[in-house]
C-alpha cells in the first residue's frame, strides 16, 4: 500500500457507550505521554518507551474538537472531566493546573486525556484486490 495513502486514512473515535462520533484521528491528533503521534494506525501503537504505554490518549490543546474546547469553557479551563457530547459518559479528564509526569518522569504529559477504555477507534479495513491493482479501503466494524 501507498504509505501517502495510509498517512491520509482517517479513523473515527466513538463512545463506547453511545458510539458519537468524537473525533477522527490525525484530523485530531492522538498522541502518547511524551508527545509522539501514535504512527501505526493499524494498531494505533506509540513508539515511545515501553514503560509510558498508558491507558490513556492525550490529545493536544491546540486541536481540540470544537465539542471539547465548549465543555470546557465550562469548567473555566482549569480542571474537569470531559464527558461525551450526546450520552454524558465521562470519556476523560483535563488539568491545565497541575503538571503530571508520565510513567517514565522525564517528560510533563499533555493536559488533556481521553481514557482507553471509554472509547473505540474504528480500525480501517485493508483489501487486497489482486496484485496488480492498488489496494482499496472499506469500511469495518473491527475495533481496537
């Protein structure tokens, strides 16, 4: 496959509970504890150090979905929970105050975090079609 074409695949976030559409990574970067995009979108694995895989996904502040930046505004940008915008699940949290390290301590961790287990991502569907031809993505229900 292209590597320009796997770069360019979208793969949605949805609530567990309520399956809303929360964001679609990279539109919305997922990122590790040390800042690192997660690269390996087929299984949305981080190359960071083994000891930093967390269970959390933070999400840079810079391109919060719009959703997320209201629900914010609400809790004055301090500290609160994020809570998905249909169900009010409570998929994660946010510090602008404090500074919290990740498991490693060498590095402060983003101040916005979405928790692993509240969420799916929607794993994109890679079909061969034959060897000559380029291989096409579909749509699936496989999630991570």
């Amino acid at each position: 496959m292209d590597p320009n074409q796997l770069e360019s695949t979208v793969v949605p976030m949805k609530c567990k509970k309520c399956r809303f559409l929360l964001l679609e990574h990279p539109k919305v970067p997922v990122e590790d504890s040390h800042g690192e995009p997660f690269v390996d979108l087929m299984t949305l694995e981080n190359k960071g150090p083994s000891s930093c895989h967390s269970q959390v996904w933070y999400i840079p502040e810079e391109s919060m979905p719009e959703w997320m930046t209201a629900s914010m505004d609400k809790g004055d940008w301090t500290k609160g929970k994020i809570m998905c915008p249909k169900c009010e699940a409570r998929i994660g949290s946010y510090s602008f105050v404090s500074g919290f390290k990740c498991p490693c301590g060498s590095r402060v961790v983003p101040p916005i975090h979405i928790v692993k287990s509240k969420v799916d991502f929607i794993q994109p569907f890679y079909v061969a079609i034959s060897s000559s031809v380029e291989t096409s993505i579909l749509p699936s229900s496989t999630l991570l």
